[in-house]
C-alpha cells in the first residue's frame, strides 16, 4: 500500500456531538493525498457509529477502537504511532479546518525545509459553531537561533492552537511526544521550536470550538484535568510546575544544539524559576505534605 504524504490524527473520545463535523471537514480537503486515523477510546455514546460509517464512504479514513478509554494524551501519543506519512497533524474532534488548510500547509513544507510546523490563523468558535473571535497565537518564529525561538515560543503560548498545525513526521519523532500530564502540549511544542521554524499562514483556516465540554474548561479542578488527561492518575496533577521544568532541561539537553546555546536556554530556565520561587516551593510543601503520613507508616 503507497503511503500517504499526509497522515492526520484525531483522538476521540465520545465525541458524537461534533465528531461528524471534523471528520467532514477533514475529507473535504483541496489536498486529498493523506489518511486520517480516528482513534476511538472507547466511547460509549454514538461516536462508534458515526465514525464506522464515515469510514465506510471514504477509505482514506482508518477507525481504530480501543476497549477502555486510556486518556486523552495516550490517545494523541497513539494517533501519531501509527501514522505512515511523512507530515502529520493533530485534530481534535470539537474543531474543523477550512477546505484550504491542508493544501497551504502542504505547500509551506515543501517550499521550507528549514520549518518544521506551519499552522494557519485561528477562529474561535461557540458550541453553536458561531464565531465569537480571531485569535492572535503569535507564533509565526521565523529566526533562525534556536535559543530566541524557545524564548519567544515559551513567552507566547497561549491556546496552544498550533499544536494542530502540521508538522514534519521526522521531527516529531525525536520528541519525547504528549507527555501524560496537563500542559504537555505546551512542553512538546518548545521541543519542536529547537528544531526548526514555525510558520503561519495568513488566513483563518483552523476553527477551535470552545464549549462547555472542552477540557479548557477544567482548569479549576486539577484531579478532573489529570483523569482527562491520563485515566490511570486520578490523584490530582501533582508538582506540575516542577514536572514542566525538568522536561523543558531533557527538551534542551536532547535538541539540535550546540554547547553555548544549552547553556543560555538552561540559564533562562533558571532564571524564570527564581522568579517564580513561591510557586515552586508552594508544590514542594504540597508534595512533602502529602508524603509525610505514608513515611510514618513505615
């Protein structure tokens, strides 16, 4: 079987609401050449369904189910394992893209080797799909110096959109991927910064539905988000500052970079978590708190 130039990867899990509508803005694509793998985490609504016939009409489309639903960073980790193409992209099953992303992408990609995700502009949009705003995610990073790239990208993220974009399979590989904890996304996008340029495209081509269900939703209830995120920790999210931070020092130590620019990025981590001192020592009592009585009972 020919591999595809582009494989796209929506985790889902039951998503019967607005599954469909990805799917079929997926399928409408100007670029046809790619597959798109719908993996399933054992949803126990209509998603099953909806999805068994999408894949029936198009055969670019693979729909795998799982028995158990594992969370939703294994499912992101997954989708991209088993993807055969030599560009891929993520899309979650509440958002659609416009016929043309795809194909202006694909386009930037092949023009640029020195770029190693492009994404188009975003356009927030109500459960309704009625949009309610232009989203500015700033991070069009065309410098050619690793170390200002991190340092931007690490200033400027904010929705974290561009995690959608697509990206050379290549690269992504060398990453250490969706790690299983909130904000992952965030750490795996500074990964791929080291090792190339990020490039938007000029028109609104990614709609990012925001609603009640979504998991931007969560973010006061730190145990619901880690059980999102990764069903097997149901214990809250943990020391998640200190996690982020010493993911970020593997990031650096694992890029594409000399000595001397380690070294600058190493100090501007540093530098930030000095700045940030209470919040850190904040989740050291939080951690020593919670181990204390399990140390007694030994």
């Amino acid at each position: 079987m020919q591999r595809p130039r582009v494989s796209i990867g929506l985790p889902v899990y039951n998503g019967e609401r607005y599954v469909g509508e990805a799917i079929g803005s997926t399928c409408a694509q100007t670029f046809t050449d790619f597959e798109l793998i719908v993996s399933d985490n054992g949803s126990t609504d209509r998603t099953q369904d909806i999805c068994e016939r999408a894949a029936a009409a198009d055969p670019r489309i693979r729909y795998i189910r799982h028995d158990v639903n594992r969370g939703a960073n294994w499912n992101f980790r997954y989708v991209f394992e088993v993807a055969r193409g030599g560009y891929f992209r993520w899309l979650s099953a509440d958002d659609t893209v416009g016929p043309e992303s795809l194909a202006c992408c694909v386009e930037v990609l092949d023009r640029h080797p020195d770029v190693v995700l492009c994404y188009p502009k975003t356009v927030l949009v109500d459960a309704s799909g009625d949009v309610s705003a232009f989203y500015e995610d700033r991070l069009n990073l065309q410098c050619s110096s690793p170390v200002e790239r991190f340092r931007m990208a690490s200033e400027r993220i904010g929705l974290v959109n561009v995690h959608y974009g697509l990206m050379r399979a290549d690269d992504v590989r060398k990453t250490r991927l969706i790690m299983h904890y909130p904000t992952a996304d965030v750490v795996f996008l500074l990964e791929m910064v080291l090792r190339g340029k990020f490039y938007e495209i000029d028109r609104p081509l990614f709609y990012r539905r925001m609603h009640q269900g979504a998991s931007s939703n969560m973010k006061g209830n730190t145990q619901a988000l880690q059980a999102y995120f990764d069903t097997s920790r149901t214990d809250g999210v943990g020391a998640i500052n200190w996690r982020i931070l010493t993911d970020q020092i593997k990031a650096i130590f694992r890029g594409p970079l000399r000595l001397t620019e380690r070294t600058r990025l190493w100090y501007f981590l540093l530098r930030g978590a000095v700045s940030c001192r209470e919040v850190y020592l904040a989740e050291l009592a939080e951690l020593a708190r919670r181990t204390m009585p399990r140390l007694r009972k030994l």
